[in-house]
C-alpha cells in the first residue's frame, strides 16, 4: 500500500507576496525561499486570500469555504462545533495532526472544541520573554509623527545573540516532533507564525541584512485618487505624514528582515523533514493570511476592507511530494487560498466531508502555464452598526485608550461607511471593488499595477464595471451557501407510524416499526404494508 504523504503547512501572519527576492524585491532576503522555488516547489506570483484578515481568512482557507458562506467575516465569529476543518478531517482519515497554538480558526468557547482538531497541540510559553527594543523610546511621544506607526526598530538579543520568540519556540517544537515522531502515522503539521505581523521589529542579524538603498519607491498618498473612506480616515488618525522618508524606510526594511527570520525558520523546518528522512513523502506549503501595508499609502499594519495587492496577494509556494509530477519556478496562474485546502485534501487521498470551492492546484503545480481560474474574489467589511470585533468600540469612552498603537485603527473601523463591506474581484487586466456603501473602485492593472488611479465611475469604463459587476453577482449567487452532505429526514419515526398505522395487517406492527426504525419514509413503509397485506391474502407468512 501506498504511504499516504505528510501535509506540512507553514503559515506567516501578514507577510506580503513581494517580500520575496525571487517576486523582484531587490531588497528582500529570503535565500532559501528563492532557492525553494528555483528548484522544487512552485511559487504562485497571483495567489490571493479571501479576507485581509486573520480569523477570516484562516476559516475559509482551512474550509475551502469563502468568509461570507457561513458568515466568518469578522475577528468574533470562529468555527464552531458543528463545523469541521481540513486538520479535523484529516484526523479522522488517519493522519497524525500537530498543531501550535497559533489558533483565529476554532472558537474557544466549548471547552476541548480546539483540541478536538488536532491529536497534539503545542501551546508554548515555556520560555522566558524575548528581550525588548534597543530603543525603548522608538515611538516617541504621543504627539510624535511615528507614535502610531508599530516601528519598534532593532530588538536587544540574549547572551546567546538570539531574541527567542514564542515564533522560535513553536518551530523548535515542530522539529522536535518531526525528528521524533510519535507513531507511524502520516504526519499532517501546521505552524502558524506571528511574525512579520506587527510591530515592526527584529534582531540582528536580520536588522541590518536589509540594504535601506535597495527599496523599492514607495507608494504614496499624494499620487493617489479616490481612495476609500477607510483610508483617509487610517491616515488621519494614525497620522503619520510628518515622517520622513528615512522613517519611512527604516520601517520597511524592519519588515522585510522580519520575512528573513521566517525565510530562516521555514528553512529550519525543512531541514528537520530532512534529517527524519521524511522531506521527500512531504507535500509542503508556504503562504501567508494577508498582506499588510507597510508603508504604502501612507498607512502601517491592514484595513479589513481595503483590497490594493499588498494587502490581499499573498506569498503561496507548493512543493509535492517526489515521484509526482512537479515544475519548479514562478506560475503566473491565479490562485485563491480556498485551493489549498482542495490541493491538500487531494495529496492526502482524502475526500471532504463539506461541500467546498477550492480548485486543486495539482495541474498547475505539474505545469505551470496550466490555468485554473480566471478571476479571484476577496471579501471584507461588516453591515451597519455591525461589530468586526471586540476591538470595535467608542475610543472616546475608555481612558487612556488613545495611547494604543491599535487606537487608529479601532476608530476607523467604528465608522459605519468606511468599514462597509465591500467585494473585490480581480482578473489579469482589472481589478473592481463593489461597496454597497461609499467608495466603489476599478484599477487598471496592465496601466495601473499600484492602484493609484480610481476609474470606478469614469463614462469610459462603464462597460468594464458593469461586467465585473455580474461576475460578482454571478459568484455569490454561487458560493453563497452550501447543502451539507447528510440528508434530514422530513417524518420521525413516530410521525410515519402514525400515518401507516391502519395500513398495517394485524400482528405485523413490529415488522413495520422495524421497517420504519430503517428510514424506509413514508412513501416507502406503505409500499412495505401494501406488500404485507399481499402476501397475507396469497397465505403467505409475512418476514
């Protein structure tokens, strides 16, 4: 028999699909990544999520389920008990599934609910915290230009030269496992990271690996138009435009050494499948939850219905298992983070339990000029008076609040128009974003690839918008609900036994009840009697 492949999944907190050197960041240093690419997975230059953040968009790439199909669209609304994932269905086809408590997927309220999707989950918090800032003051003061930008800078390191994370910690415990297994079953094992989520902060020697001339330019707010609400108000009250360039960039290159320690610690990992001389049986993936702005736009950290690339394309690099078809290198082929879960369900030989609209990427990663989709969606934003999370309250009520980093984007949020749902579908040449409330945008892409420039109402696009808008229309009429794939029974027992009970010949109700406990129906538990009553009449003895 066949060994079923492990399914490794190494997942990043809102890392950018162009921190990257192989996507032509000449600043960006992920040499192992690169090499990675080059010469055994496939790298996916047009992968996006379906949520710009992290609990919706782990709950539909775990699902294969878009955010607004059971309504996981907001930071309060986890998997419940009802709902399965791709790590409980693998569980329960066999495999071994370790997990580190990296969870915005399952809901915590039912106790051993978390639990319940894994075999093993690593919580963590067996080590000392890391050191601190070098600088303790690098925010300034609260009427500083950078106060509200998460720029923390350069962090001290131990007597051992390392800032040791909660990151580092999980990945230690996820080699550990892989270098001793617990039994010989295939190993399905996920490692979420916070890093490159902020604050924007490392260690040497990632601090200073990052050449701050090699940058690219910076995309900035001056050059734009008719951006959304949610923007301009992120702008306001983060208000970071009196930071120089230089401010700029330094927090841009913290960044990008923040993906050099995940480039680093994927490699760690890799190296442990290695030494247990399990790489080859693996199928392993590399992709983050979202993007984050960085800098562009004027604007640090994500909005959760803004949908420019930096925010929504996402690093996906897939390498199969050996002996299967693969063809190494950069694929220019649309992906969603939906197809992951398809893609990983179909290397683990396991059929899923749920209807789902992820597409297998299996054809693209054996050619990478197979196609699989034409269009993405990405999907964000709340209805009026509608809490995104707990995180959405008045600022103006709590005492000192304006004092978190986080109090920005909290207050943006608490407005309705600039936090409505908005829709975004993006093909090779356009991207248009639908809000049912405030700004609508359109992009030119082969013209416009930074999105800058807002078409969305121009006499000379309309037919453009008014298609895009149909294919959105024609999606979720598609994928806006699903039927499970267990079948509810219109009558119960009791209900049937009633509505038969005079068909039934004298000294056969036991048979009957028999018949009706089989989940015969209606229909068909008096097509039986009919057939009792038959015999009877020809002397039979009914059985």
């Amino acid at each position: 028999m066949k060994k079923r492949p492990n399914i490794i999944i190494f997942n990043p907190d809102e890392m950018r699909w162009d921190t990257m050197g192989h996507m032509g960041n000449p600043a960006a240093q992920t040499p192992f990544l690169d090499h990675f690419a080059q010469t055994e997975a496939v790298s996916f230059r047009h992968a996006y999520c379906q949520n710009p953040v992290c609990v919706p968009s782990r709950c539909s790439f775990f699902t294969g389920l878009y955010p607004h199909t059971a309504g996981h669209r907001t930071m309060g609304y986890l998997l419940r008990q009802q709902e399965t994932t791709l790590l409980k269905e693998l569980k329960e086809a066999g495999y071994y599934v370790w997990a580190n408590a990296r969870n915005d997927l399952v809901s915590a309220n039912t106790p051993g609910l978390i639990e319940s999707h894994v075999t093993e989950m690593f919580y963590g918090g067996n080590v000392p915290s890391a050191p601190g800032s070098v600088n303790k003051a690098a925010r300034g003061r609260p009427d500083s230009p950078e106060f509200y930008s998460f720029c923390n800078g350069e962090l001290q390191t131990d007597a051992e030269g390392q800032n040791y994370t909660a990151d580092d910690e999980d990945v230690d415990a996820a080699c550990a496992r892989i270098r001793n297994r617990a039994d010989d079953r295939p190993l399905c094992l996920f490692v979420g990271t916070l890093y490159p989520h902020p604050a924007y902060n490392v260690e040497e020697p990632y601090f200073s690996a990052i050449d701050r001339t090699k940058l690219p330019p910076r995309l900035r707010p001056e050059n734009s138009v008719d951006k959304p609400k949610m923007e301009t108000l992120l702008r306001q009250y983060q208000n970071l435009g009196g930071m120089t360039e230089a401010q700029w960039d330094e927090l841009r290159a913290v960044y990008l050494g923040m993906c050099m320690k995940v480039d680093r610690q994927f490699q760690k990992l890799c190296d442990a499948l290695k030494d247990s001389g399990e790489y080859d049986n693996s199928a392993i993936f590399f992709f983050s939850d979202h993007g984050d702005y960085a800098g562009d736009y004027g604007i640090s950290e994500k909005a959760q219905n803004c949908f420019e690339d930096v925010l929504t394309r996402v690093p996906l690099l897939i390498k199969p298992p050996k002996g299967m078809e693969v063809d190494p290198g950069i694929t220019d082929s649309f992906a969603e983070l939906v197809d992951f879960y398809a893609t990983a369900m179909e290397l683990a030989g396991v059929q899923p339990q749920h209807s789902h609209f992820g597409h297998s990427l299996l054809p693209v990663l054996a050619d990478r000029s197979t196609a699989v989709r034409d269009v993405v969606f990405c999907e964000g934003g709340r209805m009026a008076n509608e809490p995104h999370c707990s995180e959405s309250v008045d600022p103006e009520i709590r005492n000192g609040f304006r004092f978190s980093v986080m109090w920005p984007r909290y207050a943006a949020q608490y407005d309705d128009e600039a936090h409505a749902k908005g829709t975004m579908i993006r093909n090779h040449e356009w991207k248009y974003i639908y809000r049912a409330r405030g700004q609508c945008e359109l992009y030119d892409m082969v013209n416009d690839p930074h999105e800058l420039h807002n078409l969305a109402g121009d006499d000379a696009v309309t037919a453009v918008e008014a298609h895009m808008m149909k294919q959105i229309l024609a999606w979720y009429q598609d994928t806006c609900d699903v039927v499970p794939f267990d079948k509810d029974e219109r009558f119960s027992d009791e209900m049937v036994w009633e509505k038969v009970k005079l068909l039934v010949p004298e000294g056969c109700e036991a048979l009957v009840r028999k018949k009706i406990q089989e989940k015969a129906g209606l229909f068909g538990t008096k097509i039986y009697c009919g057939e009792l009553v038959d015999k009877i009449s020809k002397g039979e003895t009914p059985t």
